[in-house]
C-alpha cells in the first residue's frame, strides 16, 4: 500500500483522501504511513487474543472447575465478546484514531478518564505482554527447540530474546511488522485447525491412553463445597481471558487503509474466527485427555492430550505452529 503522499489508483488515492480528512477533523494532521490492509488489522487483533495461547494457559482452569462440560462455555463467552466488539466496532467508525482507547475515553468522558486508559494500555504492554511470553516460552521450547523443563533463566532470556526482535522489527518498518504477523496468523489457523482434527482423528481412532467416549463432552464434576453458580462462572472465565484485545485494530487506525470500514470488520471478523476455532480445538483437547485420573488429578494441561496420542509429534508440531502468531 502506499503512504500519504505517494501516487496510487483512483480508489486507494480517494480512500486516503477520506482517511486524512476524517484525521484532519479531530484536529490532527496524518503524519503516519496508511499501509495496514484489512487482513493486517485482522491479524492484529487475532494475534493479540491468540487462541492457541489462551487455551493452553487456561484450559485447565476450566477443566477443573467444572469438567470437560465447561468447554460448553466457551461460545456463549464468545456471543457477549461479539456485543463488546459491536460497540467498539462503532467506536471504530466514528472516532477512528491511534490509541483508540485513550481517545474515545478522553472525547467521550474526559481528558482524565483518558489518561487512566492509556495508564492501563501502557502497563498492559510494560506487564502483561511480557508476563505471556515468559509463560508461553516453556511450551514453545518444548517442542520447538526440544529443551524440556528449560529453567527459569532461559526461559526469561528466551521471552526477552522474542520481545527485543518484535520491537525492533515494529520500530525498523510497521509494514514489514505487519507481513510477519499476517504469515504467523495464517500458520496459528492452519495449525489450529489441523491439530483439532489430529486429535479428534487420533481418539476416533482408539488411541489407548483414552478411557472414555464422545458423551465425555457433557460430563460435570464440582470442587468440593462449590455450587453450580461459581463452578459455571470460574469456567466462564477461560473464554474472558482469552478473548479479549480484539481492539488492537482501532489502535492503528491511522495506519489502516479505508479505516471506517476495515476497523470494523476487522474486530468483528477476527472475535468470530477466534470463537470457531478455539471450540474446535477445545474439543479435540477434551476428547484426547488421556484419562480421568489426569482430570482427577488436576494435570490435564493440552500438552498431556498433545503428548498422549500414541507418542506421535504431529500433535505437538501442530500445536507449536498454532502458536506462531503470539
């Protein structure tokens, strides 16, 4: 795509036009290069929940608190994270500027309530962001590097390696950022939705390891002295955790080609995605648990159904490439 000043078709040349005009009327002059596609703010925001990421850190949580029927959860989560992206969708469209969250709150509200926003988004990037890669890193070196139970030495070197190379490549070409996690996208989708298939083809199968059949999906337990209404909202919260962030698209708005439309359709677009097929992988990891002494146990995290299936590495090597995109 092509910068603010550099010569393009008819269409892209009014679209930037309209881009620069919608800039110019909250009082800002487009200084920002507009090279970000539709697909690269989908892949923004995809990347940033990350299901590959989330279900691993988290599907044990729900496993536990509820049992393989918590996974049941899941798209109802994903239908109230669709009516948040709805509004912010329409945030998008009206208010489609950088720091989205810190605009719409200061415009919106006030300069204060503005400034607490963007408080909250820069200790996200300094603590959260970090806090995930360190996590995601023993898994990663895993299977990836083949190091396993890496210390927490290099496991902290390693995260750190990962963020350094993506602030510089950010900082050198956000263009050249955007192609990266637009092919790190691609293969977290594809390996997603191969390694749900493997895992439902290697139970249908009869993998030994397994002791129960597709009713399992419906099974229930309880910790002790909870009721079903604290059970049901624990096992809420792997969908919450893990589907959230899709508004890093409005964030570069003004990077975006056309961004009153391909915001949008961006979020919406990639909430959707990331509601089928984190379903779909939840239930290949729930069918190809091992067994009911793992859940028992509270040690059915996805590597023990990746590592259970008749010692094969094509689970694990899915799972690592479904993982590209954090």
């Amino acid at each position: 795509m092509s910068g603010p000043g550099e010569t393009s078709g008819p269409e892209e040349r009014k679209r930037l036009a309209e881009d620069e005009r919608t800039v110019g009327e909250f009082g800002y002059r487009q200084e920002l290069s507009r090279s970000l596609s539709w697909f690269s703010l989908f892949s923004v925001s995809f990347s940033i929940m990350s299901i590959a990421t989330g279900v691993f850190l988290n599907f044990t949580f729900g496993m536990t608190h509820l049992g393989p029927v918590s996974i049941w959860i899941w798209p109802m989560v994903g239908v109230g994270q669709l009516l948040v992206a709805l509004v912010i969708s329409e945030l998008g469209t009206r208010i489609p500027l950088a720091g989205a969250g810190y605009q719409w709150g200061a415009r919106l509200i006030g300069p204060g309530y503005g400034w607490f926003i963007g408080a909250l988004g820069i200790l996200y990037a300094a603590v959260g962001v970090p806090g995930i890669v360190y996590l995601a890193v023993a898994p990663l070196t895993e299977y990836v590097l083949g190091i396993d139970g890496a210390s927490p030495r290099m496991s902290l070197f390693i995260a750190l390696l990962v963020l350094t190379v993506a602030y510089l490549v950010n900082i050198v070409s956000v263009q050249l950022a955007a192609r990266i996690n637009n092919v790190a996208v691609l293969a977290e989708i594809l390996g997603t939705v191969v390694l749900a298939l493997l895992l439902f083809f290697l139970w249908v199968a009869g993998t030994e390891e397994s002791d129960h059949g597709i009713g399992y999906l419906t099974e229930h337990h309880l910790p002790p002295g909870h009721s079903y209404g604290y059970a049901i909202a624990l096992a809420s919260l792997v969908g919450v955790y893990t589907l959230a962030g899709f508004e890093a698209a409005a964030d570069v708005a003004e990077e975006a080609v056309d961004a009153k439309r391909s915001v949008p359709r961006a979020i919406l677009g990639s909430v959707v995605v990331s509601v089928v097929l984190g379903m779909l992988v939840l239930i290949g990891f729930t069918v190809a648990v091992p067994s009911d002494e793992v859940l028992a146990a509270g040690a059915c995290p996805p590597s023990s159904s990746t590592g259970s299936a008749k010692g094969s590495r094509g689970p694990s090597w899915a799972w690592s490439c479904s993982r590209c995109s954090r």
